[in-house]
C-alpha cells in the first residue's frame, strides 16, 4: 500500500498544480446520487461549508441549494477567477479567495455539514487531504454531516481510518463508479461528528480488513431508496466569522467598484473642495451670527489654497464658550462682580510651514 501511495504522489502533485489553474470539479452525475443519500430539514436554516468551492455546482447539487432557499453555502476558493464567479453566484452565500489552510477565519462549530473535494497530492512532506482533513474537524458541530469525496488510498491508510473513526461515526462509504473511479480512485465517506474518541485495536484490526481492497467498497448508488443521512439545522447568524486572515484591500476596493455602497463611501472618504472655490457671487463678509452658524456647520473648513501659490493650507472653524468678568458698583454703591457669558467664534489654520494660526 505505501509503495502505491508513493506512485501516485508525483502524478496527483502535478494535478494540484494544474488545478490552480485549471479545474478537476466532482462529477455532476456522483454529486446527484450523493444528494439522494442526505436528508435536510424542512424550514429550518442549514449552513453548508465546501473549502475548495471552485464553481460551487457540486455542493449546490449535493445539498439541494436551487430547491430550498433556507441553505446557506460558505465557500473557499484558491484561484482568483474562480473566486470571483463564486462570489457573485446568486446561490452562494459567501466565498473568500485564499488558502483554506492558511487564509481562512471561520467560527469553529458553525456548520452542520461540510462537502470537501480538496486538492490531492503532498505539500511539504504532508498529504493535503490529511490537512484539509484536520482543519474542517473544528468547523463542524457535534452531529454535523461530512461528505468527504477522496482518492481510495487515502483511505485506506491505517492512520487515516483511525482518525476518521476518532471524530465520526461512519453513516456510509461508497466507491465512484468505473469511468469516474479511473481518473481519480475517489471514494466518498459520509460521517457524523462525534465526541472525540479512541478506537480499540480490535475495532481496528476489523475495519481495515473492511478497506483493504477496493472492491469490498459498495458502488455508488445511482438510485436510493433506504433510509436517509439527516442533516441537522444550523443557524447562518452563528457563522460569526469568515473572512481572510489578512485584509485586502485591492480586491476591496475592487468590490467596492461593483458596489452600491461606492457612491456612498467616495462622499464620506473623499475631501471635498472649499466652498469658496464653488461661489458664484462675490464673497460678501459674514457677520457674526453667521460666521457661528458657518463654524457650527462645518462651512468653511478644509484644504484651502493652491500648491502653484504656496498658500495651501488647513482651517477649520470652531466655536468655544467663554466666560468674562467684572467688578462694577451697582446702584447701592457695592463693588459687584460681573459675570458675562457668550460664545465665540474662531478660526484655527495650519500653514504649509506647520505654523498654526487662531483668528
């Protein structure tokens, strides 16, 4: 078994390289029968999560998504066109592009299915599955459904099988039929999480007899009628996170762009030009009533003046309350203090040169 592994590492390296161009998607006829297998709520919510979404067909298929509006899909995707088109599928609720290994902040416990297809090959002497594996376990809430679509020898590694039957309890395990399983070698498992726990060695000893050969995995079945997998509810206001780990801001920007919201914040981050330069009249000196209401408002203030004349600089009006007072003799002859408030109206200007200035 590990001399086949090694074989196969070198061509399913080269596949993984190429599909971060090109696409190696699950075959839509598999998809279907593995939809028929799943059983999800009626009017309940479900949060679905696929770490390597490429076009988003497969888990639209697998979860029913164009017949129930309350599924809510939340999608990874590594190359960036591909992203792009899933962002924008009107059946996809949210995609980021990046590296679900490395870019990825997703609420642990959030989703109550998972369907992965992930690259296969090796990535610094560590399989991908086996990483990929690992890093949806936490996503998933106790009970949660995952469909895990991977080669035959990946699972039938002693390792792997002992991890899996850790976390899940095994519902089914079916072989891709022949065309497909040529290509690729793919088996699906479908698990429930559980509490994390041990497995016996005599457990063991009798589950890898049960995958020590590709044959003794069933077929696919292309039409199902016993009884289903449920899927439980999960909450999409639970998913409190998911976003890259680092900002960036010129895809941002380039959401931005196709936003509604771009008029709106160029109006709010933008710099408007002094009113001045907009005055169709001559100025005409402001009293002071008027110049507290300008100061009050905002009127005024900003970046004024020109670079070509070296007068460029920063004011803004303010207005602060003041207190003034007095001794006075009243009209029985005492000295009285005075009290006067009122409020006044300044102006502060920061020079070109840094000097700033209060009038």
């Amino acid at each position: 078994m590990e001399q086949h592994v090694k074989k196969q590492n070198s061509f399913f390296q080269t596949r993984m390289n190429q599909a971060k161009l090109g696409a190696y998607y699950t075959d839509p006829a598999h998809c279907q029968w593995i939809a028929e297998l799943l059983e999800f709520p009626e009017g309940e919510e479900v949060c679905g999560l696929e770490p390597a979404i490429g076009d988003g067909n497969a888990i639209i298929t697998v979860m029913g998504r164009r017949d129930n509006t309350n599924i809510h899909i939340f999608g990874v995707e590594l190359n960036e066109a591909t992203a792009d088109m899933a962002i924008n599928h009107p059946l996809i609720d949210e995609c980021i592009y990046g590296n679900f290994l490395t870019d990825a902040v997703i609420t642990k416990g959030a989703f109550s299915f998972c369907f992965a297809n992930p690259p296969y090959g090796e990535e610094d002497g560590e399989r991908l599955e086996w990483r990929f594996f690992n890093k949806i376990i936490p996503c998933l809430r106790e009970q949660g459904i995952f469909v895990f679509v991977v080669p035959y020898y990946v699972i039938a590694e002693p390792l792997f099988l002992k991890a899996w039957h850790t976390n899940f309890t095994m519902e089914c395990c079916y072989r891709f039929h022949e065309q497909e399983y040529k290509k690729w070698k793919q088996v699906v498992l479908i698990g429930r999480k559980k509490e994390k726990q041990p497995v016996k060695e005599e457990q063991m000893a009798e589950i890898r007899r049960d995958f020590d050969s590709p044959e003794k995995i069933l077929l696919l079945p292309k039409s199902y009628a016993g009884k289903k997998i449920r899927v439980l509810p999960s909450m999409k206001k639970d998913v409190a996170e998911f976003k890259n780990k680092e900002f960036n801001a010129e895809r941002a920007k380039k959401c931005l762009c196709r936003s509604a919201l771009d008029d709106l914040v160029k109006e709010k981050i933008t710099q408007q030009k002094f009113i001045a330069d907009d005055l169709s009249r001559p100025p005409i000196m402001p009293n002071a009533g008027q110049m507290y209401l300008m100061a009050i408002s905002g009127a005024g203030q900003g970046l004024v003046g020109s670079e070509e004349s070296s007068d460029r600089h920063l004011q803004r009006g303010m207005v602060t309350n003041v207190e003034e007072s007095e001794m006075r003799i009243d009209e029985n002859g005492r000295m009285v203090e005075a009290v006067q408030k009122f409020s006044q109206v300044g102006f502060h200007i920061i020079e070109n040169s840094g000097m700033i200035r209060r009038l």
